[in-house]
C-alpha cells in the first residue's frame, strides 16, 4: 500500500516544527517532504548578534538534513500549487522545474521584509530579515567605520559614522542596541577616528518595543538612551537618498546606512494561490484547514489564525505562534488519518524575551517584569531552549565574546546588490 504523502512548504519555524513532530506521530506510515530554498533552519532572533558580530553565521543555520528524521528535504523555490491536481511546482537552485504531488499540503511559507511607499527607500534601506542580510550589515558598518577614520572631510566622517534604524519593534531595537556596542568598540580600536559614531532609532510609535509590556519599553528606552542612542519616536524617514535621509520632523541627516525593521508582511507567493487571505495572510480555521481544502493546512506569518484568546482577531506574527501552530498541523494531519483527535489552536503567549546586547535585557517570563543581569540569564536560556541545534556552538560564541576582544573584519562576501530590500526570496542573495 502506497503511503500518503505530506507536502510541507517552509522551513521557518511553522515549517520546521510541523516536520519534525509528523516524522515522530507517523513512524514511517507517511511520507514527510520538506520543500525550501535553503537547506536549513535559520534561527531568527539572533540575527541582531549576527550583525554586530557576537554569533558566527553559521550558528544560526541548524541543518535540516540530520536534524529532521524521517524527511525528505527538498531544495527548491515554491513557485505553482494546482489545488485541484494536488501538486506543488517548484524551481530547483540550478534553475530546473519541477513538481511534487501531495496528499496533505502545509503553507508555511513565512514572512518578507514589509514595505511602504516611501521614496527611495526601497534604492538606499538594507533589510533585516534573513542570513544574507545580516552577514551584509555587519560587513556594511565595518566597511563604515573604517571608511570614517581614513575620511579628511568632517562631514563626510560624520555620515559615515551615522547609522539609522527605522523601526523600533523587537528586531529594530535589538539592532540599535547592538549596534551602538559594536561601533563603540570598533572606533575604540581607531585612535584616528576622532568622533563617536551614533546611532538613531525611529519609529511613528510613541514608545519602543510598541507591542510589549510597557515596563519592557521603558527598560529599553534607559538602556538605548545611556548608551547615547538618539531615540526619535513619532518619527519616521520621508524621503531617502544615497547621502542621508530627510525625517518627517524635517531634519536631514546625513548618513550611508538605513536599516529598515519596519516589520514583514506575509511572502508574496500567498497572492498567487487564488485562496482568500485576509491582510495578505491566508484564511484558515481555528483548526488551521484552508476553507474549501480539508487537505489544506497554512501556519505561521502567511496564516491568518483565528485567535480565540482574543474573539474576532488573528494572531499575531510571531515565532512563538509560528512554533506552535507548525506543532499542532502535525498532530491534525495525524488526526486526519485517524490518529487522534484534531484540535483547536490556542495559545497565550508566556512573555517576552529582548537582548539588548552587553549585560542588558528586557524580559517579562510569565509576565514577570526582568531588567539587568536576571533579564539576559532568561533571555539567553529561552533562546539555547527555543533552538533546535547548534547550542553549544552559540553558548561558546557567547562565552568568548564575554572574555576576548571581538574580532571585526569586513569579507565582503555579501554585496550590497545581492539583499534589495523588495525581494520575495530574502534568505537567498540576489544573483549578481
């Protein structure tokens, strides 16, 4: 007898999690596809460590093959599903199409970098949402700093030096924050460079981290401001150019970095299925079936969840929802084959975790409000926990980051043409 076959597409966290806990229900009675661009899973919320040099790169890639028992792993780009043949089409890395049949599918395509119509954003911001991207930032201030210290002209220096975040949510303030750190430390080790680089925060928000607990905020907002952040909140960039950005409170500044963490919006393969979608995402049920496909499963940022512990809403775009929702698509496809019983999501979130680089952190576990040495304890266990390898390797990186001087050198394998901004497949750099 032929055994089913489960399609997943993504291995973000959705995606990566749904495979793993199928392969453990099923026992070899299906058949487990992973399909993804990449040939790992890119643990995301320590790409802001990546950037200012605490992680290596490769620490944040958890191989699928070795890690994911009883999967096939799949290279390729999802680009067709035909809904009613049952077959997903997808273009391999050397460019050959191909296609795959399936009997249960799981859309767990994620997220990109979100955009909005602001001019020239989309030419001069660098994203922050992928490998790629991160490896690339950290060349790109390196390359800055460097470049402010051979610099005669003043002005010039002072751009050079000026590093601009727009967006102040979990990810743009991690990066402020570790940024601030790294160039201290690298302009510490160039005499020569006679001013301090500085780094601005913007946001149309009133507060940092908008969407956490407001005593989170404000831990933030004394770690960002004692490490001389410039911390402009109801603003944002009206126009960008290749020499500096012109704010919405009129100032111009000079500057050759802008870092956009303004959020995601769901992949744009999701408007291409013909499903409805709500904000971008698709619709799905409490138990995250697609109407109109009971063989259809979709979690994660391209899923609109309905949200029963808020009535009338979806949740949210999180790893900690993408995590879970990937976990019971696995135990409600089992459900559909007759093991078990399929299940409703739900999830109240446990509390946050933010790393604000050097000794400092906010965290709220189980809404306990943290700060200081106990908040980083929390927030670097729950990350050893949360990944699903390379522990050792990450917990070393951060012990020698503790104890020796941070190594800080441009490779210059990442150009700035292979990570636009406005791309559909970020975790893999344009080809140039």
């Amino acid at each position: 007898m032929t055994k089913p076959r489960v399609v997943i597409v993504g291995a973000g966290f959705a995606g990566y999690h749904a495979a793993k806990t199928l392969s453990r229900l099923a026992k070899d009675r299906a058949e487990i596809v992973l399909l993804n661009a990449t040939d790992y899973f890119l643990y995301l919320p320590l790409l802001p460590e990546v950037a200012a040099g605490v992680v290596e790169p490769r620490r944040l890639s958890v191989p699928l093959t070795g890690t994911l028992d009883g999967v096939r792993v799949v290279i390729g780009e999802a680009d067709h599903v035909d809904l009613q043949n049952r077959w997903v089409g997808f273009t391999q890395p050397e460019g050959e199409r191909n296609r795959i049949a399936y009997d249960r599918l799981v859309l767990a395509v994620g997220s990109v970098n979100k955009l909005l119509p602001i001019p020239g954003v989309t030419e001069y911001a660098t994203g922050f949402r992928s490998l790629p991207e991160a490896v690339y930032l950290h060349d790109h201030v390196v390359r800055q700093i460097e470049l402010a210290e051979q610099a005669t002209d003043p002005a010039e220096q002072r751009a050079r030096a000026t590093f601009v975040v727009v967006g102040a949510g979990y990810t743009g303030t991690e990066v402020a924050a570790h940024g601030q750190l790294f160039t201290d430390r690298l302009s510490a080790q160039r005499p020569r460079l006679k001013i301090r680089p500085r780094w601005m925060l913007l946001d149309v928000a009133s507060r940092a981290l908008p969407e956490l607990d407001r005593k989170m905020s404000d831990t933030a907002h004394r770690v960002l401001d004692r490490r001389g952040v410039d911390v402009r909140m109801g603003t944002s960039v009206g126009v960008a150019t290749a020499d500096g950005v012109k704010l919405t409170d009129g100032d111009y500044i000079p500057t050759c970095t802008l870092v956009w963490c303004v959020g995601v919006r769901p992949d744009p393969f999701v408007a291409q299925l013909g499903l409805r979608t709500e904000k971008g995402r698709l619709v799905t049920d409490e138990y995250l079936t697609v109407p109109g496909f009971p063989e259809v499963y979709a979690c994660g940022d391209a899923a609109a969840v309905p949200d029963v512990t808020r009535p009338g809403e979806v949740c949210t775009m999180t790893a900690q929802h993408a995590q879970r929702q990937g976990k019971l698509v696995a135990h409600n496809i089992a459900a559909s084959y007759g093991q078990g019983k399929r299940k409703p999501y739900k999830h109240h979130d446990l509390g946050w975790v933010v790393d604000l680089g050097g000794r400092d952190a906010a965290a709220n576990p189980l809404h306990v409000p943290l700060s200081g040495l106990p908040a980083k304890a929390v927030t670097r266990g729950y990350h050893l926990l949360a990944m699903p390898g390379n522990r050792a390797r990450v917990a070393s990186d951060w012990v020698l980051d503790a104890t020796l001087a941070r190594p800080a050198v441009q490779l210059g394998l990442v150009p700035a043409n292979a990570v636009p901004l406005e791309s559909s497949s970020p975790e893999l750099p344009a080809r140039v």
